[in-house]
C-alpha cells in the first residue's frame, strides 16, 4: 500500500489542521486525541511517513525508531500515567481497525481500563 500524503495525521504534521499538542521532538509529534477514550488519551505520531507500527518499525533510520519512542516515554511521564499504569496501543490496517493511515500509538490511562479489548469470537 502506498502512503497516502493526506491522511489527517499528515496534513497536522504539515500545520494545515491544529491539534492540541502536549510534546514534540526532532522525530514525533504528540497531541490530544479528538474523541478521547479515557481521562488521558494522546496520540504519538512520528514525523516520517509510515503507514503503520509494521512500516515503522521495518524502514525507519534507527534515529528515528529512538527518537520516537523516547518522545512516548517523555508524554507517559509528562501525563502522569506512568505510575499507576496505561495502555499503549497501535491499531494496524483493516483487522486492527485502524482509521488513520499514518503510525500513531494510543496512550490511554488516568483510570483503570480493564482487560485488553478482544472482539468475542
Ligand atoms: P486509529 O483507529 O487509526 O487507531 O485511531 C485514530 C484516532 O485518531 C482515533 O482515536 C480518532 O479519534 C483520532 N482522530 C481522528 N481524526 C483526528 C483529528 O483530526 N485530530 C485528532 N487530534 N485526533 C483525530
């Protein structure tokens, strides 16, 4: 599948929708995800243009993978979710749900968010 340069999370990067944003770094941009789930729900978007965490993590620099990563650290820190704990989610492709074809990781916590959501088969 090929990249599609105007996925919403691409044209944020690009300045041309606002978001609110909580960090960024040389190699992520962090914001407030639009329909939260929970107390805090942020999205991590890294700066290249990889479809999903499977793209990412198959072509990008090693740079870019550290600088990533690091920036989710540093927004889980940041949000104070770190100590009780959190969910860190990437939805892939059409199975997974994933609306956005841009990789972006869900930091969800501030309350208790149960067992990991399975679709009963
Ligand atoms: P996915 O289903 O692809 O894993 O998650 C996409 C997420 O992006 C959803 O949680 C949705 O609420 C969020 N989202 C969609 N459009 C926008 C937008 O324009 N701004 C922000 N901040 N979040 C968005």
């Amino acid at each position: 599948m090929t990249y599609d340069q105007n996925n919403i999370f691409s044209r944020i990067l690009r300045d041309e929708i606002p978001c609110n944003k909580v960090y960024e770094n040389e190699y992520a941009l962090a914001f407030h995800d639009i329909a939260p789930h929970a107390p805090v729900h942020i999205l991590v978007i890294p700066k290249g243009a990889y479809e999903s965490i499977i793209d990412f993590s198959a072509h990008a620099s090693s740079d870019e993978v550290s600088g990533f990563w690091k920036a989710v650290s540093h927004v889980a820190d940041q949000q104070g979710i770190t100590k009780d704990g959190c969910r860190i989610l990437s939805n892939v492709g059409a199975n997974g749900g994933q609306e956005v074809p841009h990789f972006h990781v869900h930091l969800l916590g501030g309350v208790f968010l149960g067992p990991i959501l399975f679709k009963k088969l």
